[in-house]
C-alpha cells in the first residue's frame, strides 16, 4: 500500500483548519474515460435524492466500472452525477431543468468522466488523533454544463505515528 501510496500520488494540499490540527488530502489515483450516455426522461431528472433540494442529475450505469464507491442516492439503482438546483417552473435561466439536457434529435453524447480518488489525514495533533478517509470525486462535462458527484467513506482511525508516516510519504 505504501509503495501505490507513494508511486499514486500526484499531489496533495496540507490546508490546516485549527491551529493543532491538519487535514492532509493525497490524491491516490485519477483517471479520465471517455463514455456514451443516454440522455432522455428516465436518465436525466430533478430529484431531491441526498441533496435535500431538488438537483437535476443524469443516471451513470458506467460509473459502476469506473469508481470505487457506488454514486447512487437515496432510494435509486443507478450511479449518477449532478448539476446543482433543478426546478420544474424554472423562475430564472441560471436553475438547471432536464431540458436544457435533452435534446430528442442526439439522444446520446460522447463524454469524457473524470474519477479522482483522495485519502484524507484529519490529523489533531493536540490529541495525538488520526482519522482516514477516501473520498472519489466524479467530474463531467454535458452538453455545456458541469455534472459532479462526491462519495466517501471512513477507513477509522490511525495510529497518529502511522499517519504522519503517511504525511512524510505524500510528501516526497
């Protein structure tokens, strides 16, 4: 692990958020794959989903190959990413709707999907505390509009030794 660790990363950002505390994101892999989607009424929606506000997100059936984490929200099947604010009556040109996506004469588009997969250090030096996390981030590009979904999860606590061990090798 450490020697992907080492070999993976591409960078890392060191943003303290306390004065005895750190948050070290590595970025441990990245990778771009260019895919087909279908762009109609069943894969380009508004849905509240985990947003708590309506968002307008298009169905991913790929990102099942492409990802670690699986990018559904509540209560779907399918991987998505997601736009932002989505509402039905539209009241300005800046609140997103399946229209401006859907287009019946290109049923589908060529895309290119970004997947970035961090671990992130919280590390609180004060506490001699370490907690990791992987979090992938899903980016694309759709029809003129930029889609993006984030998914997470704990790997629990760390030895605070190990953990700055995992700093010390980010950043070489």
């Amino acid at each position: 692990m450490k020697k992907l660790l080492i070999l993976g990363i591409l960078g890392f950002v060191n943003v303290g958020f306390a004065a005895n505390r750190e948050n070290i994101e590595i970025l441990l892999s990245h990778k771009d794959q260019e895919t087909i989607l279908e762009l109609n009424k069943s894969t380009v929606r508004c849905l509240v989903g985990d947003y708590g506000a309506s968002s307008l997100k298009i169905s991913v059936p790929q990102l099942r190959f492409l990802t670690v984490f699986r990018h559904t929200t509540r209560g779907e099947v399918q991987p998505c990413i997601n736009a932002g604010p989505c509402f039905a009556d539209r009241p300005s040109k800046k609140v997103r709707s399946p229209e401006d996506v859907i287009d019946d004469s290109r049923p589908t588009e060529i895309v290119s999907i970004s997947v970035d997969l961090f671990e992130n250090l919280y590390i609180d030096h004060e506490k001699k505390s370490c907690v990791r996390t992987l979090v992938e981030k899903v980016f694309s590009k759709v029809r003129g509009m930029d889609f993006k979904h984030v998914d997470s999860g704990s790997l629990g606590q760390t030895s605070y030794d190990a953990c700055l061990k995992l700093k010390e090798a980010a950043a070489k």
